[in-house]
C-alpha cells in the first residue's frame, strides 16, 4: 500500500486554481456592471425624451385652451422671439405666449404665459428650453397652424411637434 499518493490526493486547491477562479469571477463581475451601467443610461435617455415630450404636450394643451376661447390670433416675431396672442371678443380680453429666447430677465429659451407680454408674467408654461417655435395663420379659415415646437429637455433630448389650432369664437360677418 503507498501512503505517499493518498495524503497528495486529499489536498486542497493550488493557487493556480484559485486564481482561475477569481479571474473568472471578475471577468462575469466586469460585464454585468457593464450591463447594468448601459442599462441605467438607456432608461435615462428614455425618461428624459417622456419629460421633453410631457413638456411640450403641456405647451399645446395651454395654447389651445386659449385658441378655443380666441376670435382673434396675432403673430408678433419681435427681434426673433415670437409672440402670440390670442384675442376674445366677449368678454374682451388678451392672453399672449411669447418664446423669451432673446429678451427678457434674463432670456431662458421658454414658452411663457400671461395677460399681456411681460408686464404679467404668469411664468413658462413647461421647465424644458424650446429651440424653435414658428405659426402661421390659415389666410382662408380661423386656423392657426403650430409650424414647429422643437422641445430640448435638461439632458438634451429633443422633441419636435406640430399641429394646428381651430379659432372657434370667431365673429362671421
């Protein structure tokens, strides 16, 4: 009987086993921090487009409140920024949105609101910046047509939106 192989055969593991292991261990460690990181990045680029895009549906849904009660739309382009203000005849009031891309205290690139433009500010519609922000009047029907809202969020992504505005309190002659 050989005692010798019996008490090598009941040893532990070499370091080169150990190191195996723990080089193994820190490649599958390495690549699901990696996943995790990639994923934590597409979820935040994902909420930040929902947030741009919550933004500027807030900025349609407050310029057709005001459209619908409206009989009159003024498009103002006053040294680049633009100014909208829609008219009621009964009663007879004013509400204006101005893009305050290069006026104002200080200019911030955001949508406000108010009765008049600037001397009641009712603050931005929507805390996301707007790039870009152009109407146009139907010249055949009471229309406003939204050409272009270009909505930035916080961590730059952007959301582009158009649509159009029906006047409904417009007086036939």
């Amino acid at each position: 009987m050989d005692t010798h192989s019996d008490t090598h055969a009941s040893g532990g593991f070499t370091l080169i086993e150990m190191m195996v292991v723990i080089v193994i261990a820190g490649v599958v460690t390495l690549g699901l921090v990696g996943f995790y990181l990639n994923s934590q990045a597409t979820w935040m680029d994902a909420s930040a487009q929902a947030l741009a895009q919550r933004d500027a549906t807030s900025i349609l849904d407050a310029i057709a409140s005001k459209a619908r009660e409206a009989a009159v739309v003024e498009i103002n382009p006053s040294g680049g920024d633009t100014i909208l203000t829609f008219r009621r005849i009964d009663p007879p009031d004013a509400y204006s949105f101005w893009w305050n891309r290069s006026r104002g205290f200080p200019p911030d690139s955001l949508i406000h609101q108010g009765p008049d433009t600037g001397q009641n500010d009712a603050g931005p519609v929507a805390p996301s910046v707007v790039e870009r922000f152009s109407f146009e009047k139907d010249p055949a029907l009471p229309i406003l047509h939204l050409r272009m809202l270009e909505v930035r969020s916080l961590e730059g992504e952007r959301v582009q939106v158009s649509t159009s505005f029906k006047l409904y309190n417009v007086v036939q002659p």
